[in-house]
C-alpha cells in the first residue's frame, strides 16, 4: 500500500462523534476529511474539513464522493455493504466492505469467529417464531435475543428469563435474530486493535468495561486481574480474526471474562467508546492509529501513559455536569456537539488519569 502524504483526502461514511474524533485525529497529521452522511445533525462535519448531506445511495453523491478522497474509511457498521462496495471499486476503502459485512450481521459474525478458534456464547439462529421455541429448548434459559442487524448499544435486544417470555421477546424483536445463552461473567474487556495493510499489527491494552442498560459507563484500566489473565488469549484471537479479514485499520473485540476463558461477545470494524481512553490515557490515540494504519503510515506506540486511566461516558443530561468537570484536575473533557440530549444518546465523555 502506498503511504498518503499530508493533504491528502481521506472519506468518512457517517456524521457522529467517532467520524468527528478520527476528524480531528487526522487534522493533525495534515490529512484533509470528507464527511458523508445523510443526518441532518453531523457532529463529525465540525471537525472535518468538508461535509456532503446526502444518501449513501444516491450514485451521483457517491461518484463525486469516491473522486474527491484518496481514501475513504467508516465511523459506524449500520450502513449497508451495497454503497461501500461501490466506492471500493473506486478508491481504497479501510475497512474493506468485507469487514463490515462480517461484522454487522450476528450470525456471520460468530460464525466468522467461530472458524478462527473463538468462543461466542451458545447460540442459535432464528429466523421464525417456532425457531425461537427450538433455540429456547436448545439453548435453556435465561437467554437474551438480539436482531442480527442494526443493533447497538442495548437497543434491539431482550433478555428472556423463562420460556413463558418467548412471545413477548419475540414482538419485541420481531425479525431475523440470534438467541444467546446468558454468560456468566466476572468482568467485560474489550481488545482495541490496529492493523496495518503490511499485515503488522498492535493493540491496547484491555480495559474493564461497565455498562449500564446495555450501554458503556465507564471503561478503566488497568483492568482487574481476572481481566488481565485472559488479555493474551483475546488479543491473540482478535488478531485472528483481524488476519483472517485481511482488515486495515481498527478493530474493536468485546469479551466477557467467563470461568473458561474470553467469551466472545461482538466486534466492530472501527474505534469504539471503549478505547476513547486512550486519547490522553495512551501514547497514541485509537483515531489517530486508525487513521495511520489507512493512509499506510507506520503505527504508534499503544502504551499507557499513566498509572490509572478512567473513562466515563456522559450519557443524556449528564453532559450539564460539563462546568465542574471541566475545572478537575487530571480531567480531560470531551462534548460531542451535539445538540439535544435525549437519554441514552452518547453527548460526550471524560478520560481521568493518575499518576502516583
Ligand atoms: P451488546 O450490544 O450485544 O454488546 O450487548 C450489550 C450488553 O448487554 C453487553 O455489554 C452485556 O452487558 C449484555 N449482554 C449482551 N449479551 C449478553 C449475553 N449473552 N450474556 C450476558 N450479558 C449479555
């Protein structure tokens, strides 16, 4: 792969905070950005140098789009393969449309992860009703049933704790899904990759992740020891899966710490809230690597610059706490830009480090 020198374009599918974060990232090595998104709030568009309001699906958009970027990566995996694969005929995309069609389908996925030796819970397709009393008796309870596509943080999910459930979590579902045995776990981690097109490849290391109603709170390292014993073997499978992808870029793996090893719970071909730490909390940021590994610039060190790194998201109303957040020492304060809070939506988050 050649390098991109400074100046270069690089295009980014998707207007939210990750598009904006790997925006900045890029900015500071010189790069040019092109945001592309149909939203009509695009909060990566504040930091980029250029935005298109648009469909992924209009083909005069994307032709010009491809002419413009000497590169074009995406900020999210819910954007169908169809576009995607259309620019990468046209221009280098990072990710590769490959990547993206593993990683947004539940059923491609684990079976993805499955063939590189990775351990998913027990879990069954279903596709029908009856397949769910199938999955149920196959499977036990309690269960969670995820949709296979366009699920994130919690949303598209539901716990089923006894199989007099099954009809309700099927309405609530209501389409192709996966039944999930529920994990035991002491702990969830997550390995936060980078791999170049050379095949070289670093990650960081694996923060405790603590959710709360299926969305990240907070992420810390360093993680528990009980993380910290099953760090090899999930980065080791994380760069499997990233091998196996031939992926260029980040890759994100989130784990469940189960008696026997790193359960596999899901992937994202991209940054992910859980490495949004290492912006202060690490020698390089997950953007900016992501953004090095793209335009085939050697990767950065993924060390961790201090003793103790928290990261907290502000989720909804949180963000209004931003005055004495922003006055703490050792703080560091991100806000999205977004413009109205509604709960659950991501409007910003604070990374806090310690130093002995
Ligand atoms: P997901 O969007 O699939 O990452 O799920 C959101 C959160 O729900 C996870 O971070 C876990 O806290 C919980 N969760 C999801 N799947 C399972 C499972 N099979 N067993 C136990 N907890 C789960």
């Amino acid at each position: 792969m050649k390098t991109l020198p400074p100046g270069s374009t690089i295009g980014i599918l998707g207007g939210g905070q990750l598009g904006r974060m790997i925006a900045s990232a890029a900015a500071q090595l010189g790069y040019r950005t092109h945001v592309l998104a149909p939203d009509r709030e695009s909060v990566a568009s504040q930091t980029a140098s250029s935005l298109t309001r648009a469909d992924y699906h209009n083909k005069v958009v994307l032709a010009d789009f491809a002419a413009q970027c000497d590169v074009v990566t995406y900020e999210f995996e819910n954007i169908d393969v169809g576009p995607v694969a259309w620019l990468a005929d046209r221009v280098a995309v990072h990710p590769s449309p490959e990547s993206l069609r593993v990683a947004q389908d539940r059923v491609t996925e684990k079976r993805f992860v499955e063939g590189v030796g990775g351990r998913p819970a027990r879990w069954a397709a279903v596709a029908t009703r009856s397949d769910l009393d199938a999955a149920l008796a196959a499977i036990g309870t309690p269960a969670v049933l995820k949709t296979t596509r366009f699920g994130y943080d919690g949303k598209g999910q539901t716990r089923i704790a006894s199989v007099d459930e099954a009809d309700a979590a099927w309405d609530a579902i209501g389409g192709p899904a996966v039944l999930e045995a529920f994990v035991t776990f002491t702990h969830e981690f997550s390995i936060v990759l980078v791999r170049a097109a050379d095949g070289t490849m670093t990650s960081y290391p694996p923060p405790w992740n603590e959710h709360r109603d299926g969305i990240l709170h907070r992420s810390t390292l360093p993680a528990p020891a009980a993380v910290a014993a099953q760090w090899t073997e999930a980065a080791a499978l994380t760069g499997r899966i990233a091998e196996a992808l031939g992926h260029v870029g980040v890759l994100t793996c989130e784990y469940f710490a189960g008696a026997d090893g790193p359960v596999f719970n899901e992937m994202a071909p991209r940054v992910h809230n859980s490495g949004h730490w290492t912006a202060e909390g690490a020698v390089t940021s997950q953007f900016e690597n992501h953004v090095r590994a793209i335009c085939g610039l050697p990767l950065g060190d993924t060390a961790v610059v201090a003793d103790r790194v928290e990261m907290e998201n502000l989720i909804g109303d949180e963000w209004q706490r931003w005055p004495e957040l922003v006055a703490a020492p050792d703080t560091h304060l991100h806000l999205y830009g977004k413009r109205e809070a509604r709960p659950g939506r991501k409007m910003g988050h604070v990374t806090r480090l310690t130093r002995r």
